[in-house]
C-alpha cells in the first residue's frame, strides 16, 4: 500500500526558498540584465522600450534588496514598485513617471548606505562608500531610464528629502533608537544635521540673493574646474556625505551607534542616483562628479577618523594596530538581514 506523498507547507517552501541562495543569484542576474538594458538605451543600441523596461527591472531588484536587507517583506515591496513602475510607464504621464523616477532614486540612495558593512580600517571604508556610490550610479541610470520631466533643482532636493527621511527610519531601528546614540553619538549627529541644513542653505540663499561678485567667482571656480579637471565635485557629497560614510562604517566595526553617522551619507548616494538627471552635463561630466567627491571625501573621512581615534584610543601605531584588530563588532552580511 502506497504512501500518500507529503505536502510541504507554502510558508515552509517560501522559507526554505528565502534561506537558499537562489533569491541573491536572481537578484544579481536581474541587476545586470537591467543595467544593461539602460546602457543600451543611454548609448543608444537596440529598440526604444530597453530604457524603460530596465529602469523598471533595476527598481524593482532595488526595492527588493532594500526590503530584504532591512527585514521587511521582499516580495511584497517588488511587487508593489513592479506594478507602480508598469503603471507609469503604461500611463505616459510626466507625473507618473518623475514620481517613479524620485522613488526609483530615493530607494537606490538608502540602499547604497545600507549594503555597505563595518570597516575596520580606511581601506574597507574607501571600499563601502565605492560600492554605495556604484549601486546610487545603477539608481541614476535607471532613475533617467523612465525619461522624467523635471525641475533639477526640486527634483535632486525631493530625492535627498524623501532618502533621509527612508535613512532615519531604518537607522532608528538598527541603531537601537535615540536612546542608542549617547552624548557623543548625539554630539556627532547633531554637526551632522548642521553641515547638511548649511549646505542646502547656503547654497540656496547663494542662488537667489548672492551678490554678483561673490556668484561670479564661484562660477569662475566650477567652470575651471570643468574646463580643466572634466568636472566639478558635488560640495554636499563632498564634505558631508562620503566623509559621514566613510566614517560611520569604521564606527559601526565599534559601535552600533555608527548606524547614524551612516544615515548622513545618503548626502553622497542621492546627488550620485540623480547625477544623469541634469540634461546641461554629460555622462562623463556627472560621472567624473562623483569620482573627485569620492576621492575629496575620502580624504575628510581619514582625517575625521584620525581625530576620533586620537581622542578616544591609545597613542602609537601599535595601539592603533591592536585597536583596528580588535574592531570586530558582529554585524550580518552584506546580502543578510540586519533586523
């Protein structure tokens, strides 16, 4: 007499699904598929329709990831940015399409922060904010991919807006709520918020009621640094965002509160994942943007970790071998949940 055969429950098989690495290979081979569509289209090689179908692809392996890294429902959020994506695309309305364009930029900004891991010296910090950059440049290309129409300046102010307020939220989990930040991580949190409201401020109030001469020579200084160098760096990625990256991923290989310090370099991710955005600058251009932003803020980054271990830690290079081997505060993987 046969046994009947066994029936797996659905959320078992789900499980088991979501514990193989199955979803990490998908995801992978969505993202190239997606980025190469985009590259196709921003050349351009092959039918029309490659730019919007890999914009839409990218978004949703995005969401997927970031859902997935921050312990939220993966295949929901996919779902849910596939079928708004399909709805813009299939809709043709401008305000669609730059709303899934913002989302689409917003959402590859936190992921950039949010895929990095602990770094126990400057070498692996200058490795987390290259590959958070990379993933926001992925974001660019597929936040151009559905072809908005744009205010620039509105435009890059709602994409950081709507991806520091996603950082914030996450970060108030992973770094155990205000209450985690402590007089120092709350010290640092704070000049954090000053730099950023002073650059967005300054530069705005220079825009619209700067003198001549003072807006002249700045124009003078970016268009030489154009005209020379290829491009001109990005001043909020600059000095606040790859330095707070680079800093808050050698803080978290110490302490959890340097999930905060992270929130900031969402200032670097979102001018990156809307750099092709501005029509007025080439690809070269924004890319070489964002390169010299790196390498400017990397060099910010050592020296504010230079000046933390040289308040908090012990003198000499010993001491400071000794401290960064001894910097191993378990954290998931890079593909892993971090709730």
């Amino acid at each position: 007499m046969s046994r009947a055969p066994s029936r797996v429950p659905l959320e078992q098989r789900i499980g088991e699904f979501g514990a193989s690495r199955a979803p990490l290979v998908i995801w992978f081979v969505l993202v190239a598929l997606g980025t190469a569509a985009l590259g196709c289209a921003m050349v351009p090689l092959g039918p029309g329709w490659l730019g919007t179908v890999g914009a839409v692809v990218v978004a949703t392996a995005f969401t997927w990831c970031l859902a997935a890294r921050t312990g939220g429902r993966p295949l929901v959020f996919a779902a849910l940015a596939l079928v708004c994506g399909l709805a813009a695309v299939a809709s043709d309305q401008d305000l669609l399409l730059t709303g899934a364009a913002v989302g689409t930029s917003a959402v590859a900004a936190v992921l950039g922060v949010m895929i990095t891991v602990p770094a126990a010296g400057l070498g692996t910090a200058a490795r987390e904010c290259l590959l958070g950059l990379v993933v926001a440049g992925i974001g660019a290309m597929a936040t151009v991919g559905f072809e908005p129409a744009i205010n620039k300046e509105r435009f890059e102010y709602v994409g950081l807006g709507l991806a520091f307020v996603g950082a914030i939220v996450l970060v108030h989990r992973l770094g155990a709520g205000f209450h985690g930040l402590g007089r120092r991580g709350l010290i640092i949190v704070a000049i954090g918020a000053v730099v950023l409201a002073a650059t967005l401020l300054y530069a705005e109030l220079l825009r619209r009621y700067g003198s001549a001469g003072l807006v002249d020579q700045l124009l003078e200084w970016v268009a030489w640094s154009r005209e020379h160098l290829g491009a001109f760096p990005r001043p909020i990625a600059t000095v606040l965002g790859v330095p707070a990256l680079a800093y808050g991923c050698h803080m978290r290989a110490r302490r959890r509160q340097g999930w905060w310090v992270c929130a900031f370099g969402v200032a670097a991710t979102s001018p990156a994942a809307t750099a092709l955005a501005n029509p007025a600058v080439s690809v070269d251009e924004a890319a070489l943007s964002v390169v010299y932003g790196l390498l400017v803020g990397l060099v910010l980054g050592w020296l504010l970790i230079r000046l933390d271990l040289a308040l908090t830690g012990t003198r000499g290079r010993r001491s400071r071998v000794a401290e960064q081997a001894a910097a191993v505060r378990p954290e998931p993987g890079r593909f892993a949940p971090l709730l």
